[in-house]
C-alpha cells in the first residue's frame, strides 16, 4: 500500500509540475504558414498538456520571453525556406531568457543565427540511411522517455527533403541522438550549463522530426516541452518523496510507541 502512494504521489507531481505552463512561439508574420498556430500544433501541444496556455509574437523581445515557460522556438516559413534571421537584440532577449531560467524547445533549420547564441551550428548528411537516428539510453532520458510516451528512434527526412544534423553542438550542448553514422540530430542543454540557474533546452537539428512526432504522438516532442517548462520538477518529487517518507515514518514511530 505505501508503494502505491509513494508512486501515485510522484507521478501526481510531475503531472502538476507541467499544469498552468504557458507556451510561446513565432506567429504568422515571422514564419508564414508554418506557426505553430497555422499547423494546428498549438492547438495540439495545449489539448495534451493539461492546463497548458499558447501565446504568440513577431519578434523576441525580454517583455515577450519574460511571459513565457517555454518558448518553440522555430525558423521554417514553408518546407524548404526559413525565416528572417535573429537580430542581434532577439538573440540578446534569448540569452537573458534562458538564463533567468527561461525554457526552449528549438526546432530549427538552415538559417544559422537562430542556433548561434548557444554556439551550435547546423549541416547536412546527405549519404544513405543518414535519415535513421536513435537514442541509445533512451530510457533513462526524460526526453525519449517521459510522461508523454517512450521512444528510441526517429527519423530526420520523413517528408522525403533533407537530414539536418549538428556540425557544432558548441560549449553547452550535448548530444543524445545519433544518426546511423553516429553524427547528433538531438541534443539538448542542461540546467546550469550555460550560467547558474539558467533554464534547459533540447534542440532538434530537423524541424521533421518534431513534427513526425506530433503526428505520430510518438512523445518526443511533447517529453521536451514538458522536460524544459520545469526545470525544478525532479527536485520538488524528491522534496515531496522525502516529505511522504517523514510522515509515513512519523505515523509509524508512533504506532509503535502507542503499542
């Protein structure tokens, strides 16, 4: 009985942790018909995060960022082309977001600014079979494996276009997909990595694979907006395990002393 509560309680944490999230992005005048509101994934993310809220802007700004939990940050205005680049300010308003704890879920293409603030640059393996990638401990990562399903492979060119992969993946980042040929197409930046207290972010190198997986809700995409909205979730679970444990043994020291 006691492991049933103890796993019922977490589990209610980690669901409550992601609850009342509010979720930003570029809206039509910066990326065309494929905001997420025109693709029908904001939508989507907020009938699947309980609680969730969508707001949407032209430009990055501190106001704006300052809003936000989590920001999907995307560069594509059709299949093939990409927005205009990041200004100097956006990226500025982008840094001083993600060290004040912001989250970002980046899924971005070939315009190169949009990853330069973290020091990552993106290209492209055109040979054989590059399209296939996989996560090697996918079940230890709150990415492949989260509240919103599990996964270990996925693939970069499901449309049949091009595989993006991280040429750099700068001073931050690390990797935790791999193409076939071992190259990064999933990465992701932890807390504190970039200064302290500075927020986590995950970074898909094709935009294809995050929409592959709202399609398929296969759970890599919806996993990543929840791991970066709640950088504290895995220290208020242990908080409140800890807090369990004190009042279940509480009740039960005095158990013993009543008998």
């Amino acid at each position: 009985m006691f492991r049933i509560l103890i796993v019922t309680f977490i589990a209610f944490c980690i669901e409550s942790a992601n609850a009342g999230i509010v979720i930003g992005a570029f809206d039509a005048t910066r990326t065309s018909t494929y905001s997420l509101k025109n693709l029908g994934l904001a939508d989507l993310i907020t009938s699947r995060i309980s609680g969730s809220s969508f707001v949407e802007g032209p430009t990055l700004t501190d106001s704006f960022l300052s809003g936000l939990d989590v920001l999907v940050l995307t560069s594509n205005t059709s299949f093939s082309t990409s927005s205009s680049p990041l200004t100097p300010s956006e990226q500025a308003a982008l840094l001083t977001y993600i060290g004040h704890g912001g989250g970002i879920v980046a899924v971005t293409s070939d315009e190169p600014s949009f990853m330069a603030p973290f020091g990552i640059v993106i290209s492209r393996d055109s040979r054989s079979n590059a399209n296939h990638s996989s996560i090697p401990n996918y079940l230890t990562n709150p990415i492949s494996n989260g509240p919103y399903g599990t996964t270990s492979t996925f693939t970069t060119d499901v449309f049949g276009g091009v595989n993006n992969i991280f040429a750099t993946l700068g001073p931050y980042a690390h990797g935790i997909g791999f193409n076939s040929y071992g190259l990064p197409t999933l990465g992701q930046i932890d807390e504190n990595a970039i200064s302290p207290g500075s927020g986590r972010v995950v970074l898909f190198a094709d935009p294809e694979t995050a929409l592959e997986s709202f399609i398929t809700s296969n759970g890599l995409a919806l996993n990543a907006i929840a791991y970066v909205a709640v950088p504290e979730t895995s220290t208020m679970v242990m908080m409140s395990f800890v807090a369990v444990i004190g009042v279940t043994s509480s009740v039960r020291r005095k158990g013993f002393v009543r008998k």
